[in-house]
C-alpha cells in the first residue's frame, strides 16, 4: 500500500513540476533595435457573449457582434522624429497571439514566435512577415532545431526551445535555441529564405 502511495505522490509531483498556467495574452509592442520601427501585436478578441453562444442551444438569439472573432493581428509604425506613422495592419498567422515578435531596423520584415500557451508546437513556431506585412513563410520547430525535440524542456502545454531572438548585423535572423545542458545560435536568411 505504501508503495502505491509514494509512486502515486510522485506523480503528483513530477506532473506539478511541468504544469504551466497561462494568464490571458495581452496586447505588446516591440520595437526595431534602432528604436525606429514598432510592431503592435493584438491577441485575438473574443466578444463578450462569445462563449455563451459557443454554448447555447438557442443560437439564434445572439447577435453578429456576439458571435464574430476579431483574429490576431499586427500593426507596424514607422516612428519619425515625435510622429508614429502607421504602415500596415495586418492579420497574423497565429490563432490567439504569438508569443514574441522583432521588427527589422528598416521595417523591411518581422518576425514572430511560438503561440500563446503553446510554444513549441504547431507549423507556426517561427513565421516570416514582409514589408507589407504579408507571410513569407512558416516553421515547425522539428524542420529547423539543431536538437531533438525530446532533448528540450517539455511541459503539459510546451516545449521550452528559445532562448532568444533578434535581427543581426548582418540581416540574419538569429535564433537561440536552448536545452537544459546546451545552447545552440541558428540563423535565417530572409533573402533566400533558408536556415544557415
């Protein structure tokens, strides 16, 4: 019986120690390194009688505004002096939100990561964006790790894989891909769209 037990409260805390809790995204903004571009990421809205619809019976009685989602999307400024110039507005790939975006020192592209309470998962881990705000393309974690998946950190909702992103010097995109032992920098070309 004791064995049971312990094996039983073992589990209880092994599965404690991966759990995560996410609080509801919000909307952020990032800025270019050079603080002369922003990108503003808005998470999915959801109406207030969304979920009650999703639930009644009588859906009839609910009303368009009740019922219509406003999709994840983005909206990239130039900043000029004291001004803030929009660019575009555009919707983004992701179903509530990414989880982090970056923004090219001349707005030429962003760049955004992983999915809200569920990093590490889906075809839009890491996704390219254009100067027009239209998609370039979209990545699985499996087709561009340097590490097997089962190498990362794992919880109930994620994979743990990134320690780090940003736009380099020389017009990469450089990506920190991290295990519990090792780090590793991938980079991607968004002139020929390739990893390197």
């Amino acid at each position: 019986m004791k064995k049971y037990l312990l094996a039983a409260l073992s589990l209880i805390i092994v599965y404690n120690l991966y759990a995560d809790t996410w609080q509801p995204p919000t909307i952020k903004t990032y800025f270019s390194q050079n603080g002369k571009y922003m990108i503003k990421v808005i998470p999915t809205e959801y109406p207030d009688k969304y979920w009650d619809w999703k639930q009644s019976k009588e859906k009839k009685k609910y009303s368009k505004s009740d019922t219509t989602l406003i999709p994840c999307h983005a909206i990239l400024y130039h900043i000029y002096k004291n001004d803030t110039i929009h660019i575009w507005n555009k919707p983004l790939v992701n179903r509530v939100a990414p989880i982090s975006a970056i923004v090219a020192n001349d707005g030429s592209s962003i760049a955004t990561f992983d999915n809200w309470s569920n990093l590490g998962y889906g075809n839009d881990v890491f996704v390219i964006y254009n100067e027009n705000g239209e998609l370039i393309n979209k990545y699985e974690l499996e087709f561009f790790s340097p590490f097997d998946i089962d190498d990362y950190m794992i919880s109930v909702s994620s994979i743990w894989w990134r320690c780090g992103e940003k736009y380099s010097k020389s017009g990469l995109i450089e990506i920190c891909c991290a295990t519990a032992e090792s780090e590793k920098l991938i980079y991607y070309n968004i002139q020929t769209k390739e990893f390197e």
